[in-house]
C-alpha cells in the first residue's frame, strides 16, 4: 500500500475537544480564592454547602483543592443534566468549577452549568468559575496549601 505525505494545505487540523459542543452563552460569576479560603475556614464543607469541580484530566497532577470531585471537562457537556439533578436533590446553591489556569476549561464548564441552571429557571443555584484555578490555589500560600488533598510542592515550583 503506497502512502503518501500530505502537503501543507491538506493537512488536517485537529479540532479543539469542546468544538463539538455549543459556546456557552452565560459567563459565570467568579469566585476569588480569598472568598473561597474564608468560605472553608468559617466551617462550610465542599459537598455539602457547596461543590467544587476539577476539571483537570491529563494535568490532573500536584494535588486538588480539598473536598473537590474530578470531572474531565471533555466528558463533562453530556452530564450536566445528571450533575444538575444530583445538586439539585443535594440542595447544592453554589458550583466551583476549576482548572489549571479556569481560563478555558473552568470558564466553559461555568458557562454550560450557567447556562442550563438558567434554562431550567433555577433563581437559587449559581455556577462560578474560581480566579486563577488549581494553579493560583496551590501557589497562594501555606494557607491553600493546607487545604490541599495529595499536595506534591514539586509540581508547584
């Protein structure tokens, strides 16, 4: 069988994994990691009084904020009614969406939940997005850090 190079023009270009899915229409509040850190230290839990999501899949290394659930955001657009039932039974109000950065991956999976939170006219659950990811967490001091399960400081320098 007789292969061939493809030229510059007929190479093909590989989509990003979220193309197959709809741009968010919502953009989603921001949690700052300072509001977060209090939240934590003042008693509320991440399961009860609120979700955290780490969107994380191949970097999903270094540690995770405490209490967090790990959902690939590449096999996240499919679950959002399931997860949305799941908070909604658990009377979840706020949602904390993080990535490495929450600058692609956090930001879109905060605007999908937004976004369905919106269409099913749910005034009482917000989706956020957490300023700076898993990325600012871990590089914000002792303070973070000892909210962290599985910390690993040399992912970190």
């Amino acid at each position: 069988m007789a292969t061939r190079n493809l030229s510059v023009s007929e190479q093909v270009v590989e989509k990003p994994w979220h193309a197959i899915y709809p741009a968010p229409k919502t953009t989603a509040a921001v949690i700052t990691r300072e509001s977060l850190l209090s939240w934590m230290l003042e008693g509320k839990v991440a399961g009860k009084d609120f979700v955290l999501v780490d969107l994380r899949r191949t970097d999903f290394e270094g540690g995770t904020i405490r209490g967090s659930i790990n959902i690939p955001a590449q096999s996240l657009y499919s679950t959002i009614p399931s997860l949305y039932a799941l908070f909604s039974a658990a009377s979840i109000r706020e949602v904390i969406w993080y990535c490495g950065s929450s600058r692609g991956r956090g930001n879109r999976a905060a605007g999908w939940f937004a976004d369905y939170i919106k269409e099913q006219n749910n005034i009482g659950m917000e989706s956020r997005t957490l300023e700076g990811g898993i990325k600012g967490w871990a590089t914000g001091g002792e303070e973070y850090v000892r909210m962290m399960d599985e910390y690993d400081a040399a992912v970190w320098k």
